[in-house]
C-alpha cells in the first residue's frame, strides 16, 4: 500500500513539473514571437573608397565634336564598420543565428561592384560636359557581426547579386589638366535592392588619357534579406580616391 500511494506521488510530481515545463515553453515561443527584428546597420562616416575606370572610345562611336559614346568598365569598392545597440525585446538575425537584445554588436560591411556600361559624352561649349552612362552590374555585400558577450561567434552575409547601374556626371572643365565633378549613381539588382553613390570631386589630367580623382562621397545601400533574416542597412562616406583611363 504504502509502496503505491508512493508511486501516486511521485507520478502526480512527474506530471506537475511537465505541465511547468510546457508552460515554460510556450511562454517562451510568445515571448520570441513578439521580439523585434531589427535590420543590419553599418554606418561609418570615415571610411576611404576606391574606385576605378577604363573608358574606349572607337572613332566609330562618334557623333560629330561634341558628342561621342564608348564603352566603360568600372569597379568600385567600399568598406566600413560600426557598432550596433539591440534594445530589450530586439534581435537581429543572419541564418547562422540569432543575436538578442539588449547588447552590443561590431558589424563590418565590404561592399564591391563592377559593371560594363555604355558611357556617353556630351559637350557644352569649352567648359562644361555631361556623361552619362548605363550598364549591367555585378555587386557582392559581404557583412559581418560578432557580439561583445564572451564566446560569441563571427556571423557573415555574403550577398551577390547582378543588376543595371546608371550614373550621370556633369563637369566643369577649368583647363586642360584641371576639372571639377559631381557624380549621382543608382543601381538596382535582380531582387529590387537599390544602391546610391553621390560625389564631388577635383579631377587633375597630368596627360589625356589619365584622370586622377580626389574629393568626397556618400553612399547608401539596402538589401531586404530573405523572410526571417535581418535586412542590410548600409551608410558610408568618406574621401575618395579614383582613376580613370581613357582610350
């Protein structure tokens, strides 16, 4: 007898404590169901681009003196990194894991692109030209994040993608070694993500065929992440460091 009401109790405890444990659990799941997902952010005001360009134009693409297309070939690359405040009840996500709030991450973001694109240049008189250009792209964002707490893991997003980049810079042609230039960029990739370069620089042509850039720029580039993973929001500027060879 005394052998069974022990079994009873001991049976009554086991179901207790599995219906706290379920509880448990569920409350759990709420409580990450209703948490946040944040986006990646690196914003970084610091940071040196380089960039770089070969521009042929064929006698056969000409269109009288003031107007001749060509073909461009172009890479860039930016990189930065910043740190990232999660707030309570907050996380971000990369597929290799979640990161919870509150706390603080270090995120990298290295962000390169080439395109092929057909570049036109459009003269106003001695002192003013226009060259617009529109191609296809090739972009890989890789980004990375690690949290401050002990033991934690580097967690990498290595985004690639192809789309179509239009860029338009007007110049102001002092001489004929020295130039200033703004320049706007917009891409669009296969998965409607945007990127946007802005810059003004001090262009110098020691010889025809060379153009050295130095000046200033601001980037912006987003990517929606797929369902359940943190978008990317990337911020860079900086100065700028560039060459153009002409052919």
């Amino acid at each position: 007898m005394k052998t069974r009401m022990a079994f009873r109790k001991f049976r009554s405890v086991v179901v207790a404590a599995g219906a706290v444990i379920w509880m448990a659990l569920l409350s759990g799941c709420e409580t990450l169901d209703k948490k946040v997902l944040d986006p990646i952010r690196v914003n970084d005001e610091d940071t040196l681009a380089r960039t770089g360009s070969m521009i042929v134009r064929p006698p056969t693409m000409a269109m009288g003196s003031r107007n001749q297309g060509g073909m461009e070939f172009n890479y860039e690359r930016y990189r930065g990194h910043s740190e990232q405040r999660i707030k309570l009840d907050h996380y971000i996500e990369t597929g290799e894991g979640s990161l919870l709030g509150p706390q603080i991450v270090d995120n990298t973001a290295d962000s390169e692109s080439g395109r092929i694109a057909y570049n036109h240049l459009m003269k106003f008189g001695p002192h003013f030209e226009l060259e617009p250009s529109l191609g296809v792209t090739y972009e890989r964002l890789v980004v990375t994040t690690q949290s401050r707490l002990p033991n934690s893991q580097l967690q990498t997003i290595d985004d690639k993608a192809l789309g179509l980049g239009l860029s338009v810079a007007p110049r102001f042609v002092l001489n004929d070694f020295i130039a200033l230039e703004g320049k706007v960029g917009l891409t669009v990739d296969e998965d409607s993500d945007t990127s946007t370069t802005t810059n003004v620089a001090l262009v110098l042509s020691p010889i025809p065929s060379i153009a050295l850039r130095g000046g200033y720029y601001w980037r912006d580039q987003d990517v929606e992440s797929i369902e359940g993973e943190s978008d990317l929001e990337i911020e860079f500027e900086g100065f700028l460091a560039s060459v153009t060879l002409r052919f």
